[in-house]
C-alpha cells in the first residue's frame, strides 16, 4: 500500500516540471526541425551544413526521447502541441512554428509521432522526404504514410488531421460537453499548478486564468451545467475534484452578490488554490488512513499557512495571488475569531474567505456522502451549517448560498415513487422539491446510462407529475458506481 | 458568433482597416519605450481611436479574420506582421484568437483598454501575459472575438481519465474529518433519508426562516451585503498580504517552517522589485527593521532570519534586479526606487556603485548620483574607492559625486582621477574641485593648470579665477612670470592672468605693473602680446591699486597698451558703479 502511494506521489510530482520541460524542448525541436527541412531544401544529403543542422536537430530529438519517450508534435487549430502540451511561443519563435503548421497544412498531416528507437538516419529521409513532398505537391496523409513505409522510415509516424471542433453550441449536449471539459481542464490544471508549487517552481498564471474566466463565463450564462458535475466525487482526486467544487460553488455565490467578472475571476482563483498548501504536508500524514492524533493535528493545521507560503513563492506578487494567499489563511477561520491556524494575524475575515469556507465545508461534508463512513446528508449539512450561521459562517452569506445550492444539491441520491433511484443534477428554480435528475436504475438493474428527467415536467395528458420523490436515500445502500452517471 | 466573412467591404474601407491596424502596430512599437501614461503613448492611443473612426465614418463593423501573421477582411490582407513585437496578427494568434470585430459604437476608453491589451502582450517573452485573459478582463462591449480555447481541444476521454471512484467505500478522508470537527457527526443519513419531500421543504423552509427572511431576502439583508462587498473593494490586498507574510515570519515556529516563512517574504519582496513595485519593497524593508529595533521578534532564529533578509535586500543580487528595471525604459517614475534606495545602509554602497556603472540611461544615473552623495558622506573611502574602476564613464560620474559631497576627504581621490587618460574624467575633476571649499584643492588645480589639453587648463584657469582662491596666487605668478607663458595661446593666456589678477588683490596688481614695465629688444610682439592680456586683466581686479595703475597706463598715449588700458578701466568703474548703485 505505502509503496503504491509513494510512486503516485512522485509521478504527480514530475508532472508539473514535465510540463516546462516539454515546453523548452518542444520549443527547440520546432525550431530544429524547421531548419533542417528548410536546409534540406537547399542543400543535398552530403552538404556539411545539412549534416550539421541534422546532427543538432537528433541531438534534440535523442535528449527529449531519453527524457519522454515517445515524442509527439501535433498542429491543432492553430497552435502546435508538443507532447500534448501547447508550445507558446514568442516572436522569435514564430517564423519556425509557422513554417511547420503550413508544412503539415499542405502535406495534409497534423504532425508526427517519433517514437524511441528514432534513429538519425530515419530523420534525415524524413527530411528529405518531407521536403520532397511539399515540393511534389503531394497531399494527403495516406499518400505520406505510403512514401515513409516504402523509405523504410518505421520510427517516424506522419498524423492524420484532427477534426477540429469549435463550432457553435447550440444545444444542451454541446454546452453540457463544453461544462465536461472545461471542468477537467480545470482540475488537470490544478493538478498541474499544485506540481510545480510543491517542486517550489515560479507558475505561469495564464493557463489557469483562461480556465477560470470560462467557469465564470458559463456559470454566468447557465450555472446548472458546471453545478451538476460537483456531484463527481473521487477518493484519488479527491483534493482536485474538491477545489474545483469549491471554485464553482464559490462563484456561484460571488455571482449572486453582483461581483463584477474580474471579481468572479479573483474569486475563483482564490478558492481554487484554498487547499493549495496541503501540497506541503507530509505524505505519511496526508495519507494516513487511521485517525490522527494530536501532532498529526497539530501539522495538518499548518496547511493554511504552507498555503500562503507556497502561493507566495510560486505565484507572481498580484491581486489575484494576494486573495488566494489570505483565503489559503483564513479558510478555517470562524467568524467569531476561533478556527486555526494560529497566527499573530487576525482581524475581521476577509468576504472571500467568508465564501470559501462555507463552499468548503458543504462540499467536503457532502462528499463524504458517497465515502464516508458515516455519510451526513445535505440537508442536514446545511442544518449543520444553518446552526453555525453567526458564529462560524457569516449569516447573509450562508443564506445566499443555501438558496443557489437548493434543497437538493447535485449529486443527492433519491428514490423515485416509482421505485427508481436517481441522482440529483440541477434544480428547477420555480420547484425546489421537484430537481432535474438522472435515472439510474430500479434497485435489481443499473442502467449503462443515466435517464435524464426533469421532476418539474407534467405529463402533457393529465397535467399530472408522472414521478415524484419519495425520499432521500443513503448511497453505500446503493454500491453504484455514481461517477459514471454524472459522466455519461 | 456570427463571422462577418461576408461583408461588402469597398475599396477606401479597406484601406481604412489597413491604416487602423498599421496605427495600431506603430504605436505598440513606440509605446513600449514608455509608460502608459507617457505623452507618446497617449498620443499614439488618439491616433489609433482617430483611425476607428474614420472607418465608421463609412463603414459599420470592422470584422476580420486572425491567421498566423496576416489579419484578412474580406480575403484582403490587412496587415502583415513580421517577427516584431508590434506583429498584431500574431499577438492574436498566439493566444487562439482567430476573428475579432469592432463595431461602430466604440468609444475612446474602449478602444484605448484595446490598445493596451495589445500593448501588454508584447513583450519579448513566453511567460508575458495572454491577450485573451486581458480581453476578457476588460469585458468589452463593442469588441468581439472568436477563439480556439486549449481545453476546447481535449478529448474529454483523456480529461476524465482517473476521475472514476474507487468501488471501497470504508476509507475516511481526512480533510472531511478536518472539517467535521464541529458539526454534528451523529446527524447520520439516517435521520434524514426518510424525510419525505414535504417535511424536506418544510425543513428547508424552515432553514431559511432561522436565517432571516425566508420569504426573501430583507432590506436589511440586502443592505449587509451590500456593505459586505463594498468593504472588500475598499481593502489595500498587497498591504494585507506584506502584513501576513511580516507576522508569519515572528512566529514561534520550527526553524524549518520559519525559513519557509522568511523564504516567501523574500520572493515576494523579490518580486515587487522585478515589478517596479519599490513602494511596496520599502514598506517590507522598513517593517522587517521595524519590528527587529522595537523588539517584537522573539525568537532568536527568527530574529536571524529575518536580519539576513534586512541584509539580503540590499545585496548585489538584489541590487542587480533593480538595475534591469531601470534599464527596461528610460522613461520611469524614479521617485520610489529612489526611496527604496535610500533606505539602504552604507554596506550596498559598492552594489550602488556598480549599479550606477550599468544603468542605461541619464535620469536614472542621475538619481542614483545624487543618492550616493547622501549615503557617500560618511563613507568617502569606499566612494573613492571607485575612481580606480576601469570604466571611464563609472569614474566621472563618482568624481561628479565627489564634488558634490564637498569633503576634503574627497581631494586625495580627486588627485588620483586628475591624471585619468579620459579628457571627460578630468573636466569633471577641474568642476568637483571648484565645488570644495578648501585651500588644499590649489595645488591639484595649478597642477592641472599643466594638463596636456588647452581644454583642461582653460577650465582650471577659469575655474581659479572664479573660485577667487588666494591661495592660487603664488603658484598664478609662477607660471604668469616664467619664461614659457607668452607662447601658450591666447585665450588660455587671458585666462589665467585673469585667474591671477582675480585671486592675487594688490599683489597681483605689482605683478601686472612689473609686466607692463618689461621691455625687450627680440621679439616685440610676444611681450607686447603679455602686455595687453596683463593690462586687460586688471579690470577683474578689486583692488584699489589697479584703478591706480589703469588711469595711470591710460593716461600715457605713448603707451602701447594705453587703448586697451582705456577700455579696461572704463570697465572696471562701470563694473565698481553699478555694485554701488546695487549696495545703495
């Protein structure tokens, strides 16, 4: 068990250096690689600068293969991936990764796949192969393929074109999709960012910017689409898939106090980075699966502060980075002054840790609706909650939420009163005790699909409701597998 | 979005795009040598909006298509980028933008939020910030883009790969357990599962009831969280953040989670200096003082720690950041490094030093010039120290200082950058000894009087005459009285009798008049020439004596000089009339 942890934990460690990494190199092999087509367009095989500009170009490819393995360079929609990580590059950059991207372009490819045992030979026909074609006027990613095989060049692999895919959204399934995605983006960039903060790397704040101001684009535009995915819970991703519930549901809030967009995007940020600090925390402690005793305590409670310190060794000194620093603080906070860490700072909270810390515990509380050993339901969660309002969480606010999330939070388990199990997705603003939701199954046989069915809907016949709740159901009755409904 | 792919463009409105998006990568050219409120830039931004509107004055919307590094209205190519940071087309491109269209209500602040979104991502760097992140914060009304998003390319197959839950269900999160503490672990499942919808409503009802209002939201309500946002938009984030980063560091933690601490304020005040930010770097040099002098940091490891940092912060490193700010424009408020700088102790003088060799340009030499005549006072031998640095230009500017310290301490350097092989090193020591108010600096000066270049020496001699030194007088006569002196040229000639004359009172008078009565049979000219700058000279003098030995030369028609003789003493009593009308 220990040692299965130990090696997740270092891969997730690499995978944030493996990103700049990627990034340096992919940088250097367009550049490369554009010389050399371009030398092979002049000069012939024997010509020294040829041989020269090969050499260099192999030296790259044989560094990133030694690191990385197989290699990919792939253009899309305008940008070129390199191991699947966009190269942004600067104009010194440009002319090569333009070069390329017409290259591909008229060859009718996307790119190319060098695998391990590429060897310079290999890319010196591929040059001149390449080159060949481009000058033949040769099209078509087949008619590649065909040149390569019969040059006898097996490492090296043309792509075909990928379908690109930003059309319009027009229904529901598109913009449900665009939710998914953004979402994962969202956690696998926090994934991400969590890496290079722990490895104490400067962060490019850009990438999760873009991924924040798309969360509050949407949840701007129609909330219910990124609400429904806080009901994805995962042990093994647990602190990711949590930070971005608490992100949504932060700004969710934040939209409901008239936040202008910048702030929801401050807001968003600092609650996607609230847990940052427990990057810093001991594995044996993060991963202890008994209860903890007093100094385990005693070090989990310093996470607010390693979450300042991290923020403010990875992140550049900004706003934006300032808000996660003093959410990262105060998110365990109370309003009455009580709450940990202790520090010597301590004033009045500041609004966004207000909301954070009521995103934070309703969403960490119900998760464990799935997991926990003793799960607590949403309702009485937010009864909890609704307890502490004063004292622990600012009351207003607490209100304000309670109305955005509803009577039954995305991911609640039901019965139907036709005896059929489904999972809460989304409320219906006018009906609170009628949510969309997901048909799972009837108890004997689980659906390969959720049905999605809206409570809310009359039968267009009788004018009668064909289905109702009957009651809230605890989900270790059911053992399903919800992840995949909420997926589906 | 609708694409305006389709538009009927004429002629002359195409020709408007092109010189909107020419405008547009002039000014980015330009405006990057300057700050955002600099007039260039100001007038840059005028231009470009100038350019928006002749387009609307005929057309409707300016819609164009973005590609590698060209945009295209229409299939016509609008602009073509090369590898510049002004290449608009890839600035857009870059970030995935791939149309943009501008319609016809734009206004001034739109269009200038425009400009220095572009403005901003130019810069010559991966890491430099992304143009859609700027559009999207400046949340435009009239402006709209198309753009290729990263995560819109991801197959969600990949994305949610490893997001499937275990099937065990027996292992309890910690952090859920963190945040159980205080709520009530017995409210199970079980209490509730079996509310039927009415009694949830009820319940829930029943929720919002103990929280105010449940019908809605009350006045009251509505007014607290009011107050509740606008007091967040009245905070100072940074101050609070400096203020945090300060307390964690005097924290009674373990040495590691201390340097931790002392690590972070470290990167931050790191940062504020890459960013300009020097007010924010001297309220945490400042505080850390602060809090060290009155004793509020208890910890001795601490207390360390945080010493160091006081020393980190005027460390080359620290030093050498600073100076690549400065050099990024020539154009920057000043003002605030300046007071950054000025709190530094005596120990970044050499840092000072070297910076002030490095920077590019004049105004912020000048600063840090004037910065090290204050810091340099009690320090002259490490400012001194300075004129034996290779760079010629280095030296000047620490003789410059020198000078303007005013110390005699300053002399025995001053003499060693006299003899500098740079002619600009040494006019700058001829100005700094002019600036000492000591005796002791003549013999430096005379000496200087025999410096290889006319140029020096006329500006020793002009110098003396002006410092009015008494002390010159003897070493004056010298070289007035020797045998060379009526072969140096003319003007240098005139200057330096005119030195003597000025510094010498009666005694210089006696020379002159020993001069005037010389005679020669070889070589008339070359005394006669003696002469008349001597006689010439004597209209400077404020000695009585001189009035004398004028109105006595002046009345000898036979005299060669008696014209010149004339002139000067009408001179000298228009010079002795007017101070009496000033004193009367």
């Amino acid at each position: 068990m220990a040692s299965s942890r130990s090696s997740r934990t270092t891969n997730r460690e690499l995978a944030g250096s493996e990103e700049l990494v990627h990034s340096q190199q992919g940088r250097a092999l367009i550049n490369q690689l554009s010389i050399l087509i371009k030398t092979a367009r002049i000069y012939s095989s024997d010509n020294k600068s040829f041989r020269i500009q090969l050499d260099q170009c192999y030296q790259i490819l044989e560094t990133s293969i030694a690191e990385e393995g197989e290699l990919s360079l792939q253009a899309q929609s305008g940008y070129l991936f390199f191991c699947g990580v966009r190269i942004r590059h600067d104009v010194r950059g440009f002319a090569a990764s333009k070069h390329l991207q017409e290259l591909f372009h008229k060859l009718d490819i996307s790119g190319f796949v060098f695998a391990t045992s590429t060897a310079v030979e290999e890319l010196e026909k591929a040059a001149l192969l390449v080159n060949a074609a481009e000058s033949e006027g040769l099209h078509g990613f087949e008619k590649l393929q065909e040149r390569f095989d019969s040059s006898q060049i097996e490492s090296i692999l043309p792509l075909p074109l990928v379908a690109e895919q930003h059309e319009e959204m027009t229904d529901d399934r598109e913009k449900r999709s665009f939710a998914k995605r953004t979402f994962f983006y969202a956690v696998n960039n926090l994934k991400t960012v969590t890496d290079m903060v722990s490895n104490g790397r400067q962060v490019d704040a850009a990438r999760t910017k873009r991924v924040i101001h798309s969360l509050v684009d949407q949840i701007l535009s129609d909330e219910s689409y990124l609400l429904e995915l806080t009901a994805l819970k995962s042990h093994d991703q647990y602190t990711f898939l949590h930070s971005a519930n608490v992100c949504i549901y932060s700004i969710c809030l934040g939209t409901r106090l008239n936040l202008t967009k910048a702030e929801l995007s401050l807001l968003g940020f600092a609650a996607l980075f609230h847990d940052i600090g427990k990057t810093k925390l001991p594995l044996e402690i993060l991963n202890k699966p008994s209860n903890f005793n007093n100094q385990d305590w005693e070090v989990m409670r310093m996470h607010p502060i390693y979450g300042v310190l991290a923020v403010a060794r990875s992140l550049p000194f900004d706003e934006r980075s300032c808000r996660a620093m003093i959410v990262s603080l105060e998110h365990h906070y109370n309003l009455d002054g009580t709450g940990y860490p202790e520090t010597l700072f301590r004033r009045s909270l500041n609004l966004y840790s207000k909301i954070v810390t009521i995103c934070d515990v309703f969403d960490a509380m119900t998760s464990g609706r799935v997991y926990r050993k003793n799960p607590v339901s949403p309702e009485n969660v937010l009864r909890n909650m609704i307890q502490q309002a004063g004292f622990k969480f600012d009351k207003n606010l607490l209100k304000v939420f309670l109305t955005a999330v509803s009577l039954y939070p995305p991911g609640t388990v039901i019965l139907l009163d036709s005896g059929q199990y489904a999972l809460v997705m989304g409320k219906n603003p006018g009906d609170l005790l009628r949510p969309k939701v997901k048909v799972i199954g009837d108890g004997n046989k689980w659906f390969d699909k959720g049905i999605r069915l809206n409570l809310a809907d009359r039968d267009p016949v009788t004018g009668q409701y064909p289905r109702s709740i009957a009651k809230v159901i605890d989900p270790r009755e059911l053992n399903v597998d919800f992840a995949r409904f909420v997926l589906d | 979005m609708q694409r305006r792919g389709q538009l009927n463009y004429s002629l002359g409105e195409i020709t408007a795009i092109r010189e909107l998006f020419l405008s547009l990568a002039k000014g980015i050219k330009a405006s990057r040598q300057y700050p955002p409120e600099h007039p260039v830039s100001t007038q840059f931004k005028a231009v470009f909006f100038d350019k928006l509107k002749s387009f609307f004055e005929q057309g409707e919307v300016i819609a164009v298509n973005v590609h590698y590094d060209t945009l295209t209205a229409q299939e016509e190519v609008v602009f073509r980028g090369s590898a510049g940071s002004d290449n608009v087309a890839h600035l857009l491109h870059r970030d995935g933008v791939r149309y943009l269209e501008i319609s016809r209500q734009i206004a001034a602040p739109e269009a200038t939020e425009l400009f220095d979104a572009f403005l901003a991502c130019a810069e010559r760097s991966e890491q430099c910030e992304d143009i859609v992140n700027l559009f999207w914060q400046a949340d435009f009304e009239h402006i709209k883009y198309e753009v290729v998003d990263v995560f819109e390319l991801g197959e969600i197959r990949e994305l949610v790969a490893g997001y499937t839950p275990e099937t065990e269900s027996s292992r309890v999160r910690p952090e859920s357990a963190l945040l159980t503490e205080s709520v009530d672990e017995s409210a199970s499942v079980e209490d509730s599962a079996r509310l039927f919808p009415d009694q949830m409503n009820e319940a829930y009802q029943h929720m919002l009831d103990q929280l105010g209002d449940g019908a809605g939201y009350s006045h009251e309500e509505l007014a607290a969280l009011e107050q509740l946002v606008e007091n967040d938009r009245q905070l100072s984030i940074k101050d609070e953040v400096i203020e945090l980063l300060l307390q964690l560091c005097r924290s009674d933690w373990t040495s590691r989670d201390l340097a931790l601490a002392v690590e972070a304020l470290q990167s931050t005040f790191d940062k504020t200096i890459q960013d300009a930010d020097f007010d924010a770097s001297s309220v945490m040099f400042n505080r850390v003082r602060e809090l060290l002098r009155e004793g509020e940091v208890r910890s001795p490891t601490a207390r360390k720690k945080l010493t160091e940092f006081v020393a980190r912060c005027g460390d080359k490193i620290r030093i050498k950041m600073l100076t690549e700010v400065l050099n990024r424009r020539e154009e920057l408020d000043l003002e605030p490094a300046r007071r950054y700088l000025s709190e530094l102790g005596w120990e970044s003088l050499n840092h000072l030093l070297w910076m002030l060799g490095e920077l590019s340009f004049y105004p912020a030499r000048k600063m840090v010039c004037e910065l090290l005549v204050e810091k340099g006072l009690d320090r002259i031998d490490l400012l001194g120290g300075a004129v034996f640095d290779s760079r010629w230009y280095l030296v000047r500017n620490v003789v410059w200082v020198l000078g303007e310290t005013g110390d005699d301490r300053a002399i025995s350097f001053l003499r060693k950058a006299a003899s500098h092989n740079e002619i600009r090193v040494r006019a700058e020591v001829v100005k700094a000894l002019a600036k000492l108010d000591n005796e002791a600096v003549v013999d430096l000066q005379l000496s200087m009087l025999r410096d290889q270049s006319e140029k020096i020496r006329s500006m020793v001699a002009n110098e003396l005459g002006n410092g009015r030194r008494r002390g010159a007088f003897a070493g004056l006569q010298e070289i007035v009285t020797s045998k060379e002196f009526p072969d140096a040229p003319l003007s240098e000639m005139r200057q330096i009798m005119e030195a003597m004359v000025t510094c010498g009172g009666a005694a210089a008078v006696e020379v002159v008049q020993k001069i005037v009565r010389r005679s020669t049979l070889f070589d008339k000219t070359r005394l006669r020439r003696l002469q008349e700058v001597a006689v010439n000279a004597l209209q400077l003098s404020d000695d009585d004596q001189a009035l004398t030995l004028l109105e006595k030369i002046a009345s000898d028609s036979k005299s060669h000089v008696c014209q010149i003789a004339r002139k000067a003493l009408s001179q000298l009593q228009f010079k002795r009339e007017s101070k009496v009308g000033v004193q009367s």
